[in-house]
C-alpha cells in the first residue's frame, strides 16, 4: 500500500529552509527543538503536545530591542499576550523588560499574577462593559480608549487612571483579512473623521491621556512594511495635533502589534531593522519625543513553538489521508484562516519516500485538516502510523486559541530553556471537562 502515495517525479531531496540553529536542527534525519529529540519529548510528555524553546521566545525579544537600539532608541515593547498567554512565558519577558498589551480583564489579572507591575500594563479592549471598566479602575492599569460610548461611561465612572486613545488610521494589513485591525469596515478604534474630537472630549473629562494608539493588523511582511510606516507618520501628526489640543506633551506612541514571520519557504524574515529605522526615523523627522511602545506577539513566540501530534491512520481514501490524534481543538490557525503551517516527520524529516498527503485531524468535521485547504496536499515522506508529526510555527495564537470541541482535553506544554524541560501546562483531563457542570433531576 506504501508504494501507491509515492511521487514519481521527487528528487528526494527534503527541504528544510525553516531550520533554526539550536533551535530547530534535523540531526541523523530526526528533528530536534533546543537540542532535544522531538519524538522523545513526545515519549515523556505524551501527544497532543506543545512544546515552546523559551531560549528562541528570548532571541527574539531581544533582536527587537536591539534592532531599536540600532537607531538609538528604547521602546517600550509590549508583549501582546493573547499570542501566548502561559505564565511561564509572561515571567520570561518580564525578566527580559517586557511591558504588556492585555486585552481582556483576565489578561490583565494574568499578567499582574505572573508579576508584571500595574503600570506596565496597557489594556486595549473593545466593547467594554462598565463592571470591565470598574474592575479596571481598581487593578489601576492604563486604560486604552476605543470609542466615545467607553470614554462617556468612563466619565460616569469618575475614571481618574491613565488612559491613551486608539485611532483607526485608515488602512490596515494582515495575513488574512480577519486579521486586519484598521480600515472602513472595522470595529475598532476612533475614525479618523472623529479622532480631534476625541481629544477634546477626553479633555473636557479631565482624562489624564497620555498616549496615542494603533494598531493596524496581525501577520504583515514584506511590502507591508510600506504601509504600516505609512500609518506610521500619519499618527505621529495625528499626536501632534492631540498635543496641541491637550496643550500638553505626550509619554509615548504605541504603534501596535503585527510584525510577522515566515511560514512558508516563499516568505521572507520580517525586515526589522526597516521597521525599527523606519520608526525612529519619522519620530525624528516629525521632532516627536514621546516614547516608543509597539505590541508585538506573534513575532516574539510564533516561532518558539512547535506542536507535536501523533499519526493515528495512513490510508488511501479518495485522496490518501494521514489522521492524527489532534485537530483544529488545538490548532485552529489552518482551518480558521487557511494559514500553512510546515509539518514534518520526526523521526523522519528528510525521507526520501513520499507521498502527498492529507493530514487530518481526529474531530468530526470536514474542515478539520492541517493542510492550507482541503485540496491542497501536503508532500511528505510517508509515516506509519505511530510516527510523530511536528507542526511548526505554532507557538502564537496556537493553545490560546485551543478549544475542547469533541470533548477533547487541551493538550499539555511543555518548556525548554536552558537545556532543561519544565511542564508549563498539564494536559488537561475529562474532570476538567465536566469540572463546571451540573446534572440536573
Ligand atoms: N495589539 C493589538 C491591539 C492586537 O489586537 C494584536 C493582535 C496585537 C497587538 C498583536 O499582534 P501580533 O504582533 O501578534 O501580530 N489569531 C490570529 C491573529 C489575531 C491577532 C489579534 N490581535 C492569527 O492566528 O493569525
């Protein structure tokens, strides 16, 4: 049966341009994260499995920071925490100078138990309520605001906190069009027709507003760039005139999340130097000497994270399918967005067998594949069932986004750092299931 999966027209030679020294290395043709075999990691924890390099998720904060200091400044770097949202991976940033972008009561609540201080917190929510907003008050974090309606009951509130406005700049990007955050048809933030009169309101309430926010989508490279920075410039003369209107200096300028990274061979690294010169430079050119906070998640820990699952099933169906024992319950991205995701063969990378393949998952769903789209299959050298696949680039919006749909418990994480690995997270169980459910009669 092996035979009818195979290519005729492979070379055989594997590509591997997602290899990261020390970070994701293939060795005697089996993959290793943070110099740990990955299909032994999948023996001690178990599969479904998470499993984050805390090592890489500190290389990239700290090539951030340095890209900055490239061009003489120090931004204040945010770490949107709904990309991964472990306490394990808040304390690390924190050791390394994070702030946080929170955006929900929660989040806040999380970040301040993993130890962040108040006032590195920003919270950046979106249809607020007022019991979001009192508890807010007394967590006193900044408050983001994100419409009139949030900033009058704010007033009725007697906010008395920090808060800064988030504006919708009026063009956005992302990776896919349910990631961009700014634009016409988009919920957040002020509109640029409204955005002088924000300002005035906030000021007739007394608001002690500090800042100017955007943030313009999830997930952009490239060309992109071009027109983040775009936005770039016409916030910082958005600010400009908010001064003017507040008859007061700014403390910073946060120009949001979203810088992305590759996926995919044909995608590029994310051009930070560009980015961060970019920055600084229309700050210098505008004279604008408010700080600099930006949000980024996904850059910093989509890369660090790497999902293990096991193969269930090799069969030739219509189309020849390998069933794993998870599914889009742990790993939304492909199915939610049609985002790739490289998936490799553990103990097999380079195989010179292959077969194209549909890789499936275990729930009761059409939709629930691992591949971009249902027709689009995936090349691999063949498993057999039992082998472990490592789905790559899973460690923003992966078990954040996890659900239990199928009755299926949220897989378990685990972390490397240091040469060490530390259980982040249990699997969880069939009482953690039922754990809020009553029977009723
Ligand atoms: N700041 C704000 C206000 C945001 O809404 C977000 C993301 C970020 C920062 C961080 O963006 P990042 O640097 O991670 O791109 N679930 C989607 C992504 C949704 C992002 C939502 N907001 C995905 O899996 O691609």
């Amino acid at each position: 049966m092996r035979k009818r999966f195979l290519k005729e027209s492979l070379s055989g030679v594997s590509e591997v341009w997602w290899e990261i020294p020390g970070h994701l290395d293939v060795r005697n043709n089996r993959l290793y994260i943070a110099n740990t075999d990955a299909e032994k990691l999948a023996q001690e924890h178990g599969t479904p499995l998470y499993v984050y390099n805390g090592d890489r998720i500190v290389e990239n904060f700290s090539r951030i920071k340095e890209a900055f200091a490239a061009s003489g400044a120090k931004p204040r770097i945010h770490f949107a925490m709904k990309a991964n949202s472990h306490l394990a991976v808040l304390q690390l940033l924190l050791k390394q100078g994070a702030w946080i972008d929170a955006v929900s009561v929660d989040e806040v609540k999380i970040a301040l138990k993993a130890g962040f201080p108040r006032e590195r917190i920003l919270f950046t929510g979106t249809s607020v309520s007022n019991s979001e907003l009192k508890q807010l008050a007394e967590l006193s974090v900044k408050i983001n605001i994100d419409s009139f309606s949030q900033m009058e009951r704010m007033k009725q509130l007697s906010f008395k906190g920090e808060a800064s406005i988030r504006w919708n700049p009026g063009e956005g990007a992302g990776h896919h069009e349910h990631t961009i955050t700014a634009g016409k048809f988009i919920k957040f933030g002020i509109p640029e027709h409204r955005i002088e009169e924000a300002f005035r309101k906030a000021k007739a309430f007394g608001f002690k507003v500090g800042g100017l926010h955007q943030h313009i989508g999830s997930g952009w490279l490239g060309k992109d760039v071009e027109v983040f920075l775009e936005t770039v410039d016409k916030t910082i003369a958005v600010a400009e005139k908010a001064q003017e209107i507040l008859g007061k200096k700014f403390e910073f300028i946060d120009f949001g999340g979203g810088p992305g990274i590759p996926y995919s061979k044909d995608q590029k690294q994310f051009p930070l130097e560009k980015y961060a010169k970019g920055i600084v430079g229309k700050m210098e050119q505008h004279g604008m000497r408010a700080e600099i906070a930006i949000e980024p998640g996904r850059y910093i820990v989509g890369d660090a994270g790497v999902f293990l699952t096991e193969v269930n099933t090799v069969e030739e169906k219509n189309i020849p399918v390998i069933g794993t024992n998870s599914g889009f319950n742990h790993l939304v991205r492909p199915a939610f967005y049609g985002s790739h995701h490289e998936i490799i063969v553990c103990g097999n990378v380079g195989g010179r067998e292959k077969g194209e393949f549909m890789v499936a998952g275990n729930l009761c769903e059409t939709s629930d594949v691992f591949n971009e789209t249902k027709q689009e299959l995936r090349e691999l050298p063949i498993p057999k069932e039992g082998d472990i696949l490592a789905i790559l680039n899973a460690g923003a919006y992966g078990y954040v986004m996890a659900s239990n749909y199928n009755s299926r418990p949220k897989p378990a994480c685990v972390m490397l750092l240091n040469g060490k690995a530390h259980l982040v997270s249990k699997r969880e169980t069939l009482e953690d299931l039922v754990r809020l459910e009553s029977e009723v009669g």
